[in-house]
C-alpha cells in the first residue's frame, strides 16, 4: 500500500499499514483494519452485519 491509498482503521483510527485485516459488512461494505485485535473486536460488536460466507482471514 503506497502513502495515497492509506485508509484508517474502521476500529481505533490509526492508519492501516498492512493490508490483510479487513471485513465485508452488509451495509458498509469493505471494513479495514490495523491489527487482528481491532478485526476481531469490530467482529464481536457487529457481528450481525458482517457478510456471511466471506473468507474469514481477509
């Protein structure tokens, strides 16, 4: 990811420095995260929009 396309992360704000942690959601389509903690809290507080079927390591 080059220094244009940064995005934040979707959880805590930081920016995102390796691609990888991201969600597919119902209603906002693609989430990014910067870290396995940040996926995996967004994971428990909204698991009721995440798409189901996706690949869970992406």
């Amino acid at each position: 990811m080059n220094e244009t396309n940064k995005k934040n992360c979707d959880l805590c704000g930081l920016t995102v420095e390796i691609d990888g942690f991201k969600l597919a959601t119902k209603e906002a389509g693609e989430k990014h995260f910067c870290c396995e903690g940040c996926k995996g809290i967004y994971e428990m507080l909204h698991e009721d929009q995440l798409v189901t079927g996706a690949d869970p390591l992406n």
